[in-house]
C-alpha cells in the first residue's frame, strides 16, 4: 500500500469528522493507484493511529461481510464475549479498535454462534457434562435422584418420590410388573378367583387337622377328638351357693360348680347419697356387693383453660372429682425465627416463655460495593436497594448509565431565524447530534393578526424558510343551525354578509315533545312527580321527585297493590321466643319437648299465626307399685304395666361364659326363674 499518498490526505482531513471518503474521492481519484476498499481500510488505519477509532463503513460504501445473526464492526472490542469470560467481561481492559464480525448487544459468543448466556454451561453434573441454568437431569447412578443448575455453580439435589414396599403375594398366586418408570417398579398380585371357607372352630378336646386341599386349591379341615386336648379332670372348689356337677362336652368331661341361688345370703349392704350398690363379683352365684360413687350425682364446674394449659381431674378427697387448669409447656408458641441481624433473647415468665428478637448490627451482611464506569460519559444509578431487615443497612446495586450532561457539544452556526436543537441518540447509543430547526420567536410579529373578525380565517404569507406573515379573509358562508323547540331565534349579518343566529329560552319546559309552563306540575308515573322550574338565569327544567316508601319490619313481605306506590306489608312468618319460623314449618318449644308448634296461614284470612299441642298422656293409676312404672320412650308420658305372668323364665343380663378355660365366642343371655314358685338359676 502506497502510504505516502494516504499519508498527505490524512494531513488535511479531520479523520473522526466522518468525510473520509469524500475528502479521498477528491484528492486521489485522478491518480494511477487502484484504490479498493482494502486500500480505504489501509488508509484509515494510518489515520486513526493518532485519532479515535470511528466506524467509516456503511451499507453502500465498502460494507462488510458477516454469517448470519452476527454484525461487521471498525472499532469493535479486541477482547470476544464467550461463555468463558462473559461473568467478568465488564471488569476486563477492552480496547475498542479491531475490525471484524461481533455478535449484537446482548449476545456471546459459542461454537462460532451468537447464542444468550442462558446457553452456557453454568454448574457441572456428576459425570463432567456441563449443564445450563435451569436445565434438570437425573443421577445417573441413582435414578430416584433429580439434580437442578440453579445459579453458577450451585445444584439443586432432590427425591423424585418414594418407591412402595415390595408386595408378597399367596403360593398360589402370580407376582407380575404392571408398570415400571426410571424410579420404581410396581407389582400387582393376580390369583383365581376362588373363596374358601374359613378353618372352624373346633370345641375343647378337638384338633384342627388339614386333610388336603379341594380342586380351588382351598384347605379342607376336620376336626377330630384328642384325648391329650382334654384337661384333666379334678373335683372343682365350689364358692357360695354352688354344688358340684359331672358334664360330658363332646369329646372331654369335666366337673363344673353350678350355681343354686336359693342359698345365697340376703343383701345388707347400705350405700351413701352419692354412692351406688354394684357386684363385686356379678359372675358369682352369690355375688358380694359394694357401694361405689356414682359420678352422675356428683357436682363439679369444667372450667375454662387457655390455649397452654390443660384440663386435669384430681380427686377432692371423698367420692367425687373436681378439674383444674395446668401448665403444658408442649402447648406454649415455639420460639420465631428472627431475620438477618436480629438475635433471639429468651426470657421465663408464667407458664410459656417469653422470645424477642433483639436488633445485633454485626451480624447483618456487608452492602455491595459500588463500581466505576468504563466511559467518561456515563454515571453509577442505583438499580435495587435490598432491605434484608430492619436491623441491617439496605444492599445497594448500581449500574453505569448514559448522563448526557457529559457528552461533548459541538460548535453548529445557524442562520438568524433559526436555533440548535438536541437530537435526542438512537437506540445503543449514548450522546445525543444536534442540528438546526427554525426559531420561530425570531420571525416579525404579524400587523392586525390577533383575531379575525366571525367568518373570516387566517392565511401564511412566507417571508423566509422559517417565517411567514397572516392576514385575515373571509370564510364561505354556512347555513346556521335550526334553534330547538322552546326557543326563540334571533338573526343578524356578520362583515362578510354572512347570516349569525342565536337561540334564547322561553320560559317552559320541553319534556318528551310535551312543553309545560313554568310553575306547572304533572305526574310522570305513579311514585314520580315534577315541576317546571326556572333552574338558572334563563334557564328551564323539569325538577322531579320520587316517593320514598317505608321497608316491611322481620315477619312481614311486600305486596304490591294496584294504583299505589308502596303496596302493602303482609305478614310471611312466625315468631316464636325471638325466632323466626316459615309457614308450615314445625318445632319444639325450649325445655318442653312434649309439645310441638307450628306455623300456619289462615285460607280464609291469609293471616299467619302460632299454633301449638301437647302429647296427650293415658290416665295413670296413682295404686301403682314402683317396679310396674314405666317411663315412654320419648319421655313425656308415664304408665302402669302389671305383670300378668305366673312362674317364668327372665333374662337378667348377657356376659360372656368361661368355663375350664373355655370362653363362649359370643355373649350369652344369663337367666332366672321368677314368679309364685321357688326361684333356680342355670346357663342357658
């Protein structure tokens, strides 16, 4: 490249005016050498060795030649931004003087592509693969494990789920996989469907014994007599009114005291106002008996506990028991978990201890540090003030943004009419261009262009690029508008003999293409009535006002009535003891429940009122002993039913039967003879 003569170009060009190719075309076009833009490229290199780098290429002049998705740059960075560096690209020493292929803003470059920083490989799984931020995988060597990159470097591990215990299935059923996913695998059991009955039960002295199975694969049972089953045979220690007797039970005998209640001792036993008679011994035959306390008759108030403490029953030293209040400390509130810079203080007091969180300013996080700018033109904003606690200073964020208050302003010469306006910058750049736009307080005020007169309008006369002066003309004349009824119009001609009307109220009031006279009142509808009122100077309108009916009181409906605004309040309810209850609608009064009311509406009268009854009870027979009184089952009526029955048997109560270690599957009805003949007691 012949330098020299770029050289003497260069000598007489502003090289970061831009006018590059202007200042070449008219110097050296003429000469022998053959400038191609390899030769424009070697130029600017020369001169911008002692200026600042500018881009000088354009789409139509000497543009350059990018693969898709990436843009050709003069003064791009000499430092590329790759996955490898794009975390600390800002704090990196980058010059903006190379030449060449960029990605746009925003953009790194990988693998020869423009891609976001999302496509990087922020954290590195188990087998050395890197993985992106956000991108979930599973644990090769466990697949019940699930990893997660949340930020650079760090993973985020969890269970998937956990797998079910493994079923065990009958021997003569089949174990088969029904489904299986990278976790777990899961089994079902799959038998015939074949019910067998269940083993029975055998009777003392009897041996379960499985013979073989029936064609379902069920068990077949027997049960047969051993003697080694049977207990041995002794002679049994009787108690109180028993004799002993000699029994044959299937395959075993025994010896059992039976019972002859004829020989039981009369009761003496006497029981306190808050106690009641029960057997010691109720399987006895004759039983003893004891008093006990009976906790229905005692009186005792439940009283109420805070959400710390306890309800807890303690004897009050004679039959019955009283409740208190105490202290469980596994109620109390569990301790708070204090926010950053704040330590917990515990403090005992009554029950439940007493947690605060107390400010502590050492431990609160260090704020972030601030950062200076790269370029001259931009300053520190704060982004993000974090407040961690109200103990701890906030963590402050900055960024460096454009302050055109720093950009240089060149020097413009504008003509007399006009002035320097700021072009605000485009899109990625910082500082603003300026140009100059007309100054419109420079040009001469126009003679008489206040205000035309009514039908006339302005015109431009231009005195330069910029100013013009105004005179007044006359406007086309346009038919005025038809004055609306209730008004009077009154007609003159402006200047330009054009016809002005004005319309003026009369005093009546147009409403629904009806017109009334001021003072006059009409109904509207039934509830609605207005009057024509004179509302400003000149000015008439309907004023109207609307009957405010009163609200039905509880119990009562509105009904509308023909020819009346507010209709009428009709009763729809009953009250009873300040409840109310719908027509047909029953209950029962509180405290009384052998009575029963109900809410009813007279056919005739369409009045609504209480109507209540009582259960009528049969007459009762004052004569009537105690035992024979007896009680209805919704308690509202007593009766006397005497017993008609001679000598019989009765059931006393039901228990379960035990006998020489035998105890019966279910409870047994135990019961006595009773009537004119003598009384015995046997096992049924």
């Amino acid at each position: 490249v012949n330098t020299e003569i770029y050289q003497t170009v260069c000598n007489t060009v502003n090289c970061v005016d831009g006018s590059i190719t202007t200042s070449i075309d008219d110097r050296v076009v003429n000469t022998t050498v053959d400038y191609t833009c390899e030769s424009y490229a070697a130029y600017i290199r020369e001169c911008q060795q002692e200026t600042e780098c500018f881009e000088w290429r354009t789409a139509e002049f000497c543009p350059g030649q990018c693969p898709a998705g990436m843009e050709f740059l003069t003064c791009g960075p000499d430092v590329i931004r790759t996955c490898d560096n794009y975390i600390t690209y800002n704090s990196l020493k980058i010059s903006y003087n190379s030449e060449g292929c960029f990605c746009p803003e925003g953009l790194i470059l990988k693998d020869g592509a423009c891609v976001t920083c999302d496509e990087c490989k922020a954290c590195i799984d188990e087998d050395d693969v890197g993985r992106r931020i956000g991108e979930i995988w599973t644990d090769c060597s466990n697949p019940c494990i699930q990893h997660t990159c949340v930020a650079i470097g760090h993973i985020s591990s969890s269970l998937i789920s956990q797998c079910p215990a493994p079923i065990r299935c009958p021997a003569h059923c089949e174990k088969k996989l029904v489904s299986e996913d990278t976790c777990c695998e899961y089994y079902e059991c799959y038998c015939e469907e074949t019910e067998c009955d269940e083993a029975p039960v055998c009777d003392c002295g009897e041996a379960l014994v499985v013979s073989g199975e029936d064609v379902n694969g069920c068990p077949e049972y027997n049960c047969e007599c051993d003697d080694n089953l049977c207990p041995t045979v002794t002679e049994p220690i009787c108690g109180l009114g028993e004799r002993s007797e000699t029994k044959i039970n299937g395959c075993c005998e025994s010896k059992t005291c039976v019972c002859d209640p004829s020989t039981c001792p009369a009761i003496t036993v006497t029981c306190g106002p808050q106690e009641k008679l029960i057997a010691l011994n109720k399987n006895a035959c004759c039983p003893e008996y004891t008093c006990v306390c009976d906790i229905f008759a005692c009186s005792s108030t439940v009283p109420c506990c805070d959400d710390h403490e306890t309800l807890k029953v303690v004897p009050d030293g004679n039959c019955c028991t009283k409740y208190i209040c105490e202290c469980d400390e596994s109620r109390c509130p569990p301790a708070p978990v204090c926010n950053e810079g704040f330590e917990l203080q515990t403090t005992k007091s009554g029950c439940c201890p007493t947690h605060k969180c107390v400010c502590d300013t050492s431990k609160c996080q260090l704020a972030a540090r601030t950062q200076a700018c790269v370029h001259s033109y931009e300053k520190l904003r704060l982004v993000s003030s974090v407040i961690v606690s109200a103990c701890c200073p906030p963590v402050n964020t900055y960024e460096c943004v454009c302050d055109i208050n720093r950009c240089a302003r060149p020097d413009i010469v504008c003509k007399s009419y006009e002035t320097v306006i700021t072009v605000p910058a485009t899109e990625g750049e910082c500082c603003p261009t300026y140009e100059c736009a007309c100054d419109y307080s420079q040009c001469p005020m126009a003679k008489n262009m206040a205000i035309c007169e009514a039908g006339k309008s302005l015109r431009n006369i231009e005195i330069n690029a910029c100013c013009s002066t105004v005179q007044c003309v006359c406007d086309e004349c346009v038919a005025p508008e038809e004055c609306p009824k209730g008004t009077i119009a009154h007609e003159s001609y402006n200047g330009c003999g054009c016809i002005e009307r004005t319309c003026t109220a009369e005093p009546v009031c147009c409403v629904n293409e009806k017109i009334y006279e001021c003072g006059e009142t009409w109904t509207e509808d039934i509830c609605t009535t207005c009057t024509c009122m004179e509302v400003s100077k000149g000015t008439y309108s309907a004023v109207c006002h609307e009957t405010q009916c009163s609200t039905c009181s509880e119990g009562y409906i509105l009904v509308p009535v023909e020819g009346e605004c507010c209709g009428e309040c009709v009763q729809d309810s009953c009250k009873y003891n300040d409840k109310t209850y719908a027509v047909g609608q029953t209950w029962s009064p509180s405290n009384d429940q052998c009575s029963t009311c109900c809410c009813v509406r007279d056919v005739l009268t369409g009045s609504v009122y209480t109507e209540c009854s009582t259960v009528q009870c049969p007459e009762f027979d004052d004569s009537c002993p105690p035992e024979f009184i007896k009680t209805s089952e919704d308690g509202c009526c007593v009766t006397c039913e005497r017993e008609t029955s001679g000598c019989g048997v009765k059931v006393d109560y039901t228990d379960y039967v035990e006998a020489d270690g035998c105890i019966s599957k279910e409870v047994v009805q135990m019961t006595l003879c009773s009537g004119e003949m003598y009384i015995y007691f046997d096992l049924v």
